[in-house]
C-alpha cells in the first residue's frame, strides 16, 4: 500500500512539471534588429603648436664641433625662454656627432678620410600662444637655429570637440534608423546597443590666417583641426 502511495505521488509530481518542462523547451523569439553606424565631425582653430629646431656645427676636431654647438644651443633656448616658452615645453629631440668623410677621387684607391665632424642638437619646443608663433620662429633664427621643421599644430584640450562630434554622431545614427524603418515598414521600437569610437584631432587643408602677426615676423598659417566620431546603434524593430 505504501509502494502504491509512493509511486501515485511521483507520478503527480512529475505531471505538474511537465507544462513547466514543456514551457522552459520553448526557444525565446528573437525579435529583428536594425544596426545603423552614424558619423559626427566637429572642427575649431588649433591653440597650440609644436615645432622642432635645433643647430649643426661642424669642425675639424670632435671637440670644436661640441664646443661651438653646445654653445649655439645654449643660446637658442635662452632665447625660446625669452619668448614666454615654459621649459616643461621644451625637450631634447635629437643628439649626434659624426665623423665627416672626404669623398675619394674617381678610380682612386684610397679610402675615405675623415675630414671633420659634424655636432647635432635638436629641442621640441611647444607653444601655447599661437599669436606670438611668427616672431619666436623669427627670433630662433636670429639666435643662431640653422634647422627648423615639423611644425604641427592641435589642440591642448579636444574634450569639448570629442563630445559634440559624438554627439553629431549619435543623431546622425538615429537619422539614418528613422530614414530605413520608414523605407521598409518598420518601426524602432527600443536601443539594444551602441559602441563607438573617436579620433584624435588632424589638421584640415583649409587654411586660416593667424592674426595678430606683425609685418617683419614669419609668416604662420595654422588652419582647422577636425575631430570625426562614429557611433554604432542598434534598434530592435517591430512591423508597423
């Protein structure tokens, strides 16, 4: 009688799971989705540069060559110091000596020579205040720089540019899932997704002039620099 019990409860039991079991069987629909990539630019004037300068020297001796350029540099710094540069925007970008080799005459068997030495130092130098750009660069020539190159020019804080070319970005997506739900019949229903990604400032081609630039100092031309944004959504869709 107690087998009997036992085995009326476990078939009970295991009817009332059955519905349970069946309904757990049952995929969950997966409803359509719309992904949609949306890009956003923004752009402003750069309020910075970066430069590079520095001076070679050449001698017969090693020594000589040191000499005059360490003495050339000493002043070339002095000199962006002067000009308002703070020395955290000053750094050491290059150093060199190097032997200077005589050329050996045509079907000649003789091996180069040493004929001197050649002394190169070279300073990144950043400046904060694009204004007095034109006449620094003029000054460091008259200081004694014979080698100036690699101007570049950015943006001290692209925060503010980032976060409107995501933005831009972020409508730009919403754009284009309206345009294609309205197009295919569906509607958006909800955001399931987005990922995304910025750049770093780079110059734009368009050219602006700097102003405030006296007639005698080097001309500067710092032009636009421009943040692009992309930002990847997906929808979940329904029919209309």
């Amino acid at each position: 009688m107690k087998f009997m019990r036992a085995t009326l409860c476990a078939t009970a039991l295991l009817a009332s799971l059955s519905p349970l079991a069946a309904q757990e069987a049952v995929p969950s629909v997966r409803r359509p989705t719309l992904t949609v990539t949306g890009e956003g630019t923004a752009r402003a004037a750069p309020d910075m540069a970066t430069f590079s300068t520095g001076v070679v020297s050449e001698a017969k001796t090693a020594r000589e060559a040191l000499d005059a350029n360490s003495r050339s540099v000493t002043g070339l710094v002095e000199a962006i110091k002067s000009a308002g540069v703070e020395p955290r925007d000053i750094v050491t970008s290059g150093f060199s000596v190097q032997p200077q080799y005589t050329v050996p005459k045509k079907d000649s068997n003789e091996p180069p020579r040493i004929a001197g030495y050649e002394v190169r130092n070279a300073v990144t130098v950043r400046v904060r205040k694009l204004d007095g750009l034109g006449d620094l660069l003029d000054k460091i020539v008259t200081s004694g720089s014979n080698q100036i190159g690699g101007i570049s020019f950015d943006i001290a804080d692209p925060s503010t540019l980032q976060e409107a070319a995501r933005v831009a970005a972020v409508k730009d997506a919403r754009h284009q899932a309206e345009v294609i739900a309205e197009a295919g019949g569906v509607r958006l229903v909800r955001v399931l997704a987005i990922s995304g990604e910025g750049a770093a400032p780079r110059p734009m081609m368009r050219m602006m002039a700097m102003p405030a630039a006296k007639a005698d100092s080097v001309p500067i031309e710092a032009g636009e620099s421009e943040i692009n944004a992309n930002i990847t959504i997906t929808y979940e869709i329904e029919p209309r």
